[in-house]
C-alpha cells in the first residue's frame, strides 16, 4: 500500500517480491524480557554449572529412576510377603487379562494352548517345580535361567504375575494335540513346595 505520498521515515531501503520492512523499535516489554533472560541465564550458569547446586538432567534422571525403584521393589515384598496365601482367580477380567500377558509373553515357549514348545506342558499334571498354583506363581517370579525359563520379576507386574498365573491354571486338564511329553520326576496333585 502506498497511499501517503512520501514514503514513510521508517520504510527501510529494500524490498523482497513486494514485501518491505518497517524499522519499528520493540515494545519496550519485550526488550526488558530479553534482558531478564539474558539475567536468568547468568543465575541458571552459577547455579547449575558453577556452584553445582542443583542437579543436571542425568543427576535428576537417576534420582527419580532410583525413587521408581524402590516403589516398584516395595511393591513386589510387598506382593512376595502375601505369596503363600495367593488362590488362583477366576475372575473374567483377570483371566483375559493374563490371556493377554500369556500371549504377549509366554505363548513363544509355552505354546499358546499351553501344550508346551521350549518350555513345558503347562496342561497335564506334571510338574517339574510343583504343581500348587503359588508354586508356578513363584516360577514365574523366580524364573529357572539356567534352564531357559525367565524371571519375571520386575518385568511384569505383581498383578501381571497372578493374572498370568491364574490364566495357565485355566489349562490343567485340557488336552493340546501332540503336546510337550512330561518333563518332571512324578506327578504331584498336592504337598508343598519343592522350591523356594
Ligand atoms: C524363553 C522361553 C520361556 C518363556 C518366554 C517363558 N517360559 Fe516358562 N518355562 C520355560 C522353561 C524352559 C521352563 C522349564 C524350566 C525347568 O526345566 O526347570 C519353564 C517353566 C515354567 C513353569 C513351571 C512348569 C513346571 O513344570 O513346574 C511355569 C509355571 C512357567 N514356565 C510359566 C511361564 C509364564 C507364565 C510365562 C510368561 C510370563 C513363561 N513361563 C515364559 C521357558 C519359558
């Protein structure tokens, strides 16, 4: 637009594909905030970096890891404490929900009908750790890594755990085709546990 016959003071001498710049001074706020900043700065230099009073990323990183920790490492003595009395749940939601925990995470050695693949047969009534639904809870916990069975403590969560638990109890007695042949010493119904 150019209706004022002398060009406006502020007009600065170019133009690019029409567009021209005006040489207006900032807003005073907006300097004084540039100047807080550059203020702040110095501060946040000696207070991080100079007097190292407050922790850097990492440091804060670590704290709140460490703090996540021992919720999480409460949460499961918590949870281990309570082991002995644990019954398996038959609870709709539960169960689809450690069906989905199987799935996700067992079914690759379990087999997803439970009939057993590098782990075994979770179906019939033999059981290498016992065949008490707190000692497969404890197995899954524990874990038997020198024989390829994982520990999942930590990894899942407690809740994780006994819904998973409660879900393989669904499959005793069904009967997979060619399912993994009995792996334990003899079968057990009841008695305590042989491990712990
Ligand atoms: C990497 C393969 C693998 C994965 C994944 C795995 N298992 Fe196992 N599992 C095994 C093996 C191998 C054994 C047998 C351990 C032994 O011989 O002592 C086993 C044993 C078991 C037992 C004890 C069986 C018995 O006869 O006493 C249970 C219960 C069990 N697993 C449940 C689970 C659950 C639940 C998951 C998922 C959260 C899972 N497993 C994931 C390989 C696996």
């Amino acid at each position: 637009m150019n209706s004022s016959p002398t060009p406006d003071p502020l007009l600065l001498p170019h133009e690019a594909d029409g567009i021209k710049e005006l040489d207006n001074n900032l807003p005073r706020w907006w300097v004084w905030l540039f100047y807080l900043t550059i203020i702040y700065s110095v501060g946040y230099l000696a207070y991080y970096h100079v007097l190292k009073k407050g922790d850097l990323q990492a440091a804060e990183y670590e704290k709140e890891w460490k703090a996540g920790e021992a919720l999480k490492s409460a949460a499961i003595q918590k949870f281990e404490a309570t082991l002995t009395a644990l019954t398996p749940s038959s609870d709709k939601q539960v169960l689809s929900q450690g069906m989905v925990v199987y799935t996700t995470y067992c079914a690759p050695c379990h087999r997803p009908d439970g009939g057993g693949l590098v782990g075994p047969n979770l179906c019939d009534d033999y059981w290498i750790h016992g065949s008490n639904y707190v000692d497969n809870v404890k197995i899954i916990i524990n874990g038997v890594p020198e024989k390829g069975m994982l520990t999942w403590r930590g990894v899942l969560k407690p809740s994780e755990i006994t819904s998973v638990a409660s879900y393989i109890y669904t499959f005793r007695g069904t009967k997979p085709p060619n399912p993994k042949p009995r792996e334990d010493q003899a079968p057990k119904t009841t008695g305590p546990s042989e491990f712990e």
